[in-house]
C-alpha cells in the first residue's frame, strides 16, 4: 500500500528530538529543550494587529493561488529594499511556509536521475526533499576548519553532467554560518562555467546576521537570476514560525511551474497569514532588530560557555541561531552507568534522558561530529542547559 517514494522518505530528526522531550516532560521529567529552531519571542505587535483586523473584516476565503496581490508587491518592494533585487510580483509565489516553497521548488525542477548538490551540515529537510522529487542528493562534507563553508574546488570536483541544481543556505542551518561576498563569488565563478546547473538560495535567516549585512548569490552575481531560486518567509526573522507563511522569487516560467504545482497540492497560504505578512514588509523592522541583538547576546555567551567545556570545539557563528559544536572529542566514550557514545546520537538520547537536555545530532544534518543547540531560548534556559552538558559530558570517559 506504501509507495517507494514515502518509504524512501526519513522522519525529521529535529521533530523527533523535539516529540521526545515533550513526552519526558509530560511524564514529569525536567527537560530544557535546545532543539527546535524557534524564536521564543512573540510576534510584533503591528503584525497581529494586521491579522485581527483582516479577521474582523471578514477577509476569510481563498485568495488567488500564487498570493494576494498585495502581498506580492510588499514582497517584491521588500527585495529591492532590503536585497537589491528586481522583481515583478508576477515572479513571485507566496507558500504555506518556506519549507513548502523548497518542497515545490524541488518538485519542479528535479527528474529522475538529477543530482542536487548539498553542502554538509545541511538543514536535515534537503536531501529528503530531493528524494521525494526523485533525484538524487549529492552532499559535499565540508570542515570544522572553515566553519562549515563549500570551497569553490568542492564545488567543482562535484559537478558531473547529471547535476542539476545546487543547494545554498546562508546564513546556515544548523551551523549559522554565512558566505562572504567574496566567498559567494568564488562559488558563482565556478556555476558561471556550468550554464546547465541551477542554485536554490535559503535565505530563511537573513534578518539574523550579527556583524555585516546578508549578502545573497545574486547581489554577487546578477547573471546567476535567470537560474536561481530564492526562497524566503516570515517564520524566523518575524517570529511567525505558527503562521506558516514562506515565498519563492524565481524566473517567471519556473515561478508558473511551481504556482502548477501548488494549485493541485494545496492553493494558496492562510488569507490572515498573508495579511499578517503584507504588514510585516511593510512596517517598520525595529522589532526583528531588537530580537537579533539579544540572539547576538545570547550567542556570545553560549559560544563563551561551550568553549571552556573540555573536549569541544565551536566557532562563532555569524547569523541564524545556532551552534553547532564539534563533540569528536567524546565519541567512543562510556558514562558511569554503562552507556556507549558511538554516535552524535547517541550523545543526545543520552544528554536528553540522562540530564533532560534536548539537542539535535550531527547525524541528522549529514555530519557525524557535530551537534546543534539552539539559542533561541531564554537566557535562563540557556545558562541551565549548559549545566546539564557539563555534567553529562564530565561523566564520559
């Protein structure tokens, strides 16, 4: 009864952490929770204003398929504000949330066959998202050394006639990671001897970049638009992730596919989240500053606290909301009451059920020695988790 292509399909790792630990906490347990990628601020105020007056307004039927109009130009007039970038709203399809945009994305460019270029640590939906559209995933593992970046030479030792596309997230998920201008262009300067393959550009986290302002792929290689997707939404900059509002901008013919593709699937986002989206790009962004500049303090520390752990290894990471230490350090040890840690995940079943703290493996995200917190938590919550790593990697030897 099963297809292959479910079958194919794994579970989100990141769901499953997350599922675990609230089941100990509904068994009574205490567990501090650094798994899920969610801000835990509330939504501006102006934002929730939008949607109860849509609400009260009775704006509750279907909208067109690709978006309200509305909302497509406050998303394009935010692209030329904020990016740089021209398009027509027309190029424009608005998603129930961005994951749904990279799933049609992939479903309309991928066939049997094709290969998709993804940088390891990648976030843990791509490869899977490439499986269900029948293509192949092809990673490309890259160092601690360089903070989890894809060199210009990775790339083009990977290429090979059947790719098609190649997978970008910066900042990144899980590392937080961001590509340089320069480090973009060196990678665009390999995709520019390769006409035939295409680049779908995650720039999910751009409002949460600590030091210099986001860079994206096209503002270093405008030639690249003609085959380039950007994906883009609410969820984390506005702390929307509930609302379940993403987009895509991409050429017009692969903007009609994906709008195809979604009118079958699932039409149009919520009316009231798109409401809500259309006032987020159109207010005023001193409320998503204010949430980066405390994930920025928060950052700090946890890096500070990390790095006078014995054994582990992490970098600064320059946006997003995570960290993503290396834990080699501790695999192939054993705790005091027997348990083995072969695997980062092994290290989180035994963090989570021995010291009630949630973090998601390297395993999940295709690299075995890391491990991804995330700082988009309460101070409080924060300074208690890194007690419970302390102690629970003190018992490992």
């Amino acid at each position: 009864m099963i297809s292959k292509r479910a079958q194919a399909v794994s579970p989100s790792e990141t769901l499953a952490i997350s599922a675990k630990a609230k089941e100990l906490t509904r068994q009574g347990k205490s567990v501090v929770s650094l798994s899920a990628g969610e801000p835990d601020f509330k939504t501006p105020q102006h934002i929730c204003e939008a949607a109860i007056k849509a609400i009260n307004n009775g704006f509750h039927g279907y909208t067109m398929n690709t978006g309200t109009p509305e909302l497509r130009q406050s998303i394009a007039n935010k692209l030329q504000r904020d990016n740089k970038l021209n398009y027509d709203p027309s190029q424009i399809v608005c998603t129930n949330g961005a994951k749904q945009a990279l799933g049609f994305s992939m479903l309309a460019m991928v066939d049997e066959g094709d290969e998709v270029i993804i940088p390891t640590p990648y976030w843990v939906s791509y490869p899977q998202m490439v499986n269900v559209a029948g293509g192949t995933p092809v990673t490309v593992r890259t160092s601690f050394e360089n903070n989890y970046r894809m060199t210009p030479e990775q790339l083009e030792d990977t290429i090979t006639e059947n790719t098609k596309a190649v997978m970008l997230c910066s900042p990144s998920n899980p590392t937080g990671t961001c590509y340089s201008a320069d480090e973009l262009k060196a990678l665009a300067d390999v995709l520019a001897d390769h006409p035939e393959v295409n680049i779908i550009s995650d720039e999910i986290y751009e409002y949460i970049v600590f030091k210099d302002e986001h860079v994206s792929i096209l503002n270093v290689a405008p030639e690249l638009k003609e085959r380039t997707v950007l994906i883009n939404g609410f969820s984390k900059g506005f702390a929307m992730t509930g609302w379940r509002l993403g987009y895509l901008a991409a050429p017009k013919s692969f903007s009609n596919a994906v709008a195809k593709i979604q009118s079958q699937e699932t039409s149009a986002p919520s009316s009231i989240s798109q409401k809500a989206g259309e006032a987020a790009y159109r207010g005023n962004l001193n409320a998503v500053r204010n949430m980066r500049d405390s994930f920025e303090k928060r950052r700090d520390y946890i890096v500070d606290a990390l790095s006078n752990i014995d054994g582990l290894k992490c970098f600064k990471p320059s946006g997003a909301f995570y960290v993503f230490p290396d834990i080699s350090h501790y695999l192939g040890t054993t705790s005091s009451d027997g348990t083995t840690i072969e695997s980062s995940t092994d290290l989180c079943m035994y963090l989570i059920e021995q010291h009630g703290l949630a973090a998601v493996p390297g395993d999940a995200f295709g690299e075995p020695n890391g491990l991804r917190l995330s700082y988009a938590s309460s101070m409080e919550d924060l300074q208690e988790a890194v007690k419970r790593l302390q102690t629970g990697l003190q018992d490992l030897t």
